[in-house]
C-alpha cells in the first residue's frame, strides 16, 4: 500500500470516527403463549450437557402455555420448544417462587442450583427451597428447610475468600440452614453448610431479609457487599446495605445512610456498571433519602468514597438490574413494580430513568391489579424482561405510559440489540472488532490480523467479504480479494 493510499484511508477513517445511533426492537417470541398466571423472575443459561438453554423462573404457571411446567421452564433455543426439568418444582401446601437460579461447580461437576420458597425439587422434599439439577436428577442440598420453617431464600453468589470457593446464600431470617446458625446469612461447600457471621440482626418490629450480594472492590479493598432489609449484620449497625470486609474478615457499615422512607422500605438488587466516570457499584429498591434528607431516589451509586442518588423522584420499588448494550453502547436497566411513571421497564439515559423503547411493559397485568417487570437477564444480544404484564411497547391502556399499539406477550419478552454494520464494516476506526456504521481505515487494520482461512474453511467470517478477485460473496479465505473489496466499500453503511 503506498504512502499516500495510506494517508488517504486514515482520513476517511478519521472522518468515520462518530458511529451512527441504531434502533433496537421488541422480540415478543417467548412471552407467546407465555403464561397463564403468577410471574417470571429469575432467568438464567445453562448447558446441561446436551446444549445450552434458557431456564426461566418465578411463581408463574404453563410456561409456553403448556399446563405441566410450573415455577421452573426450560426454554431450548434450538427448536423453540419448552419443556420441565426432570418432574420440576412443587408448591406443596403454600404458594412457590423461585428466586435465584446459578451455575455451579460444586466439586462433582457442574449443576445447576435453584433457590426460592417451594416444597418439591424432582418430587422429593428433600430439596425444599434449596436444591440442583444435573441435567437429569434432582437432589437436596443438606438445606433441612420445611414448609413449617421461614426458608425463602433469596440470592446466591460464588467466592473465595479464604477457605476455597463456597456458594454464599442470603434470604429470609432462617434462624437455621444446614444445621448451623445462619439468620439468613451462610455458605455452603458443595457438602456442609457453614456460618457467616452471626446474621442479620432487628431492631424494630419488621422482619429482616437480605435480597442480594455483590463481589466488588471499590479501591479499598474486597468487599462482598449485601442488601435487603436489616439494620445490623453480625452485630454492626448498618441500615439495609453492608459489606464483608475480606481482609479484616469483618463487618462494615461505609458511606452515608441510605434512610428507607419507612421502616418497610428495603433493598433489593446490586449491579456494577461504569457510566464513563469508572465502575461502580448501584444499589436499587424502594425510596429512601440519602442520609435522611433531598429527593427520594430507587437507586444510588457508591463509587468508593460515597454514595449518589440516580435517577429522578419515581414510584414503587426497582426490583431487577442488569447492564446491556442495545447496540448503541452499553447502559444500565431496571424493572420494576408500581415503577409506573417509566413503564415497569427503564433505561438510565442522561442520569434519568426512561421508559424501555418509549413505552416499558404494559398493562393488563397477567393476573393482581397491575403490571410489573421483575426480572432482567442479557441473553447474548437480547436483553431479557420477566414479570407479570400481558403486553409490551404501545401506549398502556392504564397509566398512558407510550404510544402506538402495544404487542402482545405474556410475561416474558426480549429487546433485540440492533446494529449499523453492512459489508466490510466489522471493525471499529481502531481495528476493533465490531462494526461502527462506517467502512473506513479501521476495516483495513483488522483485515492485517484476519489473513487466512476462516475457522472450518466456513465463508463469512469476519473479514472474509468477497473472493480473490473482490467479488463480493465470500470464499472462505481472509485474503488480497478483501482488501480490494473493501476499496470499493469506503464510506457510512446505507
């Protein structure tokens, strides 16, 4: 390539460097049938052995419309189908939920672990609200949960923190799990349950809960951070969100107080996302007022030295977030119930929650009084939404939340991330892989790292456009062809 060809690409990529804005879209394909009452929360993939597939949760019934699968579907990409784990998860004489789904290895390979409140796993009671699935058996856990115990538990998260990795557990005040004191705080190994601390602890009359945990460090060391509703752990005064210090192998309040509007008012998830000002870690659930005074916020960041309210003043209670790229870059999400103003469904654009696509999830509500999202899950390039709503995008025949038609689907929907690439735009203007909605100088770099032949010989790789000659098609080969091919290209996708 001569100097001046050189020169005269590194222009046009220059010039390409602000990518176009794409528009993401609504895939209704797993909330039809959907569900027929209660509602999907937890959603997760898992590969069994016989291919990955998604397992989708909550207190919902006649998953994919089919009457046998209740609390616990399994979605198979592959051909569309849902179908039961095994003989599935039974209420027993209460009502059931599942709360938290997670692969794990425990040290006989890799199962998956299911926890909520329920009475059956595999029709046995013996994995009563604390059980795994190998991909054909359920088995218990040692949990000693009965349906005459509190025994919701409410999240799971893996970590080493000194005694080999465990699978860390906090729910409801569970006075016991496993046979150990536990007050909804402990750890399991794979074979023996351990304590952690000695739990949460009340002052007041409210029944204490943690609902989540997160694994950060925010520059002061390794944390695993908790929320829910509590104003001690271990002993140490902290109101609805503390953290395990690893170091120390102690408890901690940090930052200001976050103050519920009223001694209900809880936690309810975590999730670390870098908004251009560095990673942090966001906490979300019902109102409260940092240290007591200013606007009433859902959720707040703690970046290491204090806490920051996000978003505007909004009902109800943020029940799920998740971090996902729609295509446009990456943003943080959340679901809701009462979350009406930003339709039960919201993105954080410009420090404000906003409805989801302009609209959210809507109204009717599968069955109750009204609609909620209370699950999120990013499932490759679709971002995942589960709840009890009936319809999505459109304008809510309720709250009058967005406009145009809604699409129907019940309880479970997708928003499909979009892209601006066409031929020969698979890279960046710095040659990383991606696409930008420009052929420009950055296609050529990433062409330099791709000569060869494509993985399997298969054609249409990245890089691989056209054949020896240019001719637009692919051949199997990243190659001279490509390059010429490319020439033809330069310039924003149509």
């Amino acid at each position: 390539m001569t100097t001046a060809r050189f020169a005269t690409l590194m222009m046009l990529g220059l010039a390409g460097s602000a990518s176009a804005q794409c528009d993401p879209s609504w895939d209704t394909t797993l909330g039809n049938p959907g569900i027929t009452s209660g509602y999907i929360q937890p959603m997760t993939e898992w590969d069994d052995g016989t291919g990955a597939k998604l397992y989708v949760g909550g207190s919902a019934v006649d998953y994919g419309g089919l009457a046998a699968i209740d609390y616990l579907g399994v979605y198979n990409p592959a051909d569309g189908t849902w179908s039961r784990p095994g003989l599935g998860i039974g209420q027993g004489s209460t009502n059931a939920f599942l709360t938290k789904m997670l692969p794990w290895d425990d040290g006989d390979g890799e199962k998956l672990y299911v926890i909520g409140q329920f009475n059956f796993a595999g029709g046995s009671d013996a994995g009563n609200s604390f059980a795994r699935w190998d991909g054909t058996d359920w088995e218990g856990v040692g949990a000693g949960f009965t349906q005459a115990t509190v025994r919701a538990s409410y999240d799971l998260l893996p970590a080493d923190i000194g005694d080999g990795e465990r699978l860390y557990v906090c729910g409801s005040q569970w006075g016991t799990i496993g046979g150990v004191t536990a007050n909804g705080l402990a750890s399991f190994d794979g074979a023996t349950f351990h304590q952690w601390g000695n739990g949460l602890g009340v002052q007041g009359t409210f029944n204490p809960f943690a609902a989540a945990m997160a694994d950060w460090d925010d520059g002061s060391g390794r944390a695993i951070y908790v929320c829910g509703r509590f104003d001690s752990v271990d002993g140490v005064a902290a109101r609805n969100v503390a953290r395990f210090n690893v170091a120390s192998g102690q408890w901690e309040s940090f930052g200001q107080s976050l103050v519920p509007v009223s001694s209900l008012q809880n936690m309810t998830t975590f999730e670390i996302f870098d908004d251009g000002t560095g990673p942090a870690l966001y906490v979300a659930g019902t109102g409260f007022r940092i240290n007591g005074g200013g606007p009433i916020y859902l959720a707040a960041k703690w970046d290491g030295t204090s806490w920051t309210g996000i978003g505007q003043t909004v009902s109800g209670r943020i029940t799920d977030l998740e971090v996902f790229d729609d295509g446009n870059g990456p943003a943080l999400y959340a679901s809701g119930t009462a979350f009406f103003e930003v339709g039960y469904f919201a993105k954080l654009e410009a420090g404000l929650w906003q409805p989801v696509l302009g609209s959210g999830v809507n109204n009717p509500p599968v069955n109750g009084n009204f609609a909620s999202a209370f699950g999120l899950y990013a499932w490759g390039d679709q971002l995942l939404v589960g709840g009890n709503f009936t319809q999505v995008g459109g304008q809510d025949p309720s709250t009058g939340v967005g406009s145009g038609t809604p699409l129907p689907a019940r309880g479970l929907a997708a928003v499909v991330a979009c892209s601006d690439a066409c031929t020969g735009d698979f890279a960046d203007d710095f040659g990383n892989l991606g696409g930008d909605g420009m052929v420009s100088f950055g296609d050529f770099l990433a062409l330099l790292g791709l000569i060869g032949p494509c993985p399997g010989g298969t054609p249409g790789c990245p890089g691989d456009i056209a054949d020896d000659f240019g001719n637009l098609g692919g051949d199997g080969m990243v190659s001279f062809g490509d390059f010429l091919a490319l020439l033809g290209l330069i310039g924003p996708c149509p």
